[in-house]
C-alpha cells in the first residue's frame, strides 16, 4: 500500500463538508450529579471499608453494620434532594 492510496478512514478525515457554525451558542446544560448516584457510591465505598477492616483483623457486627449503613443512605436520599432544592430556589437554575 502506498502513501497515495485513500483508506475509509482517511476519506472521513479530509470530508470537506462544512461543520457545525463555531459560533453558534451552545443551549445544552449539562446536567448535576444525582444524588442517588453519590448515596450509592458512598454506600460502595463504606462496604469496601468494612471488608478492609475484616481482612486487617478487626472484628464487624454486620447486622449493626447494615442497619446504620441503611439509615444513613436514607438520609442521604432525603437530605440530597432538599438541599439541592434550596440550591435551586437561591440561584434561581430550572
């Protein structure tokens, strides 16, 4: 194959269609995090924690372990969307 020949994917690298206008506003607005995704991120990383804890020697009630672990991941999904509803209600975003 020669430097001459055309791939596929070099026919899509020279298109000379034109693009989108470069100046043309931009109206997506990029969505926050979601609360239920933060809860259960921090729910993984409290279990990863206990496993740690139980693989260096320590001993884990897991029944008292899962009840608070629960409780607090309520919270979270009750707090985490009131505080994001005053962040709203102050900045004035939709």
């Amino acid at each position: 194959m020669s430097t001459d020949d055309v791939t596929p994917t070099d026919a899509v690298a020279h298109d000379d269609a034109p693009s989108a206008a470069p100046d043309a506003p931009r109206t997506q607005h990029r969505p926050g995090v979601r609360v239920g995704t933060v809860v259960g991120g921090l729910i993984v990383v409290l279990l990863g924690a206990g496993v740690l804890l139980v693989a260096a020697g320590y001993t884990v009630d897991v029944q008292l372990a899962a009840i608070v672990l629960l409780i607090a991941a309520g919270v979270g999904l009750i707090l985490g969307p009131l505080v994001q509803g005053l962040r709203r209600g102050r900045t004035g975003d939709q």
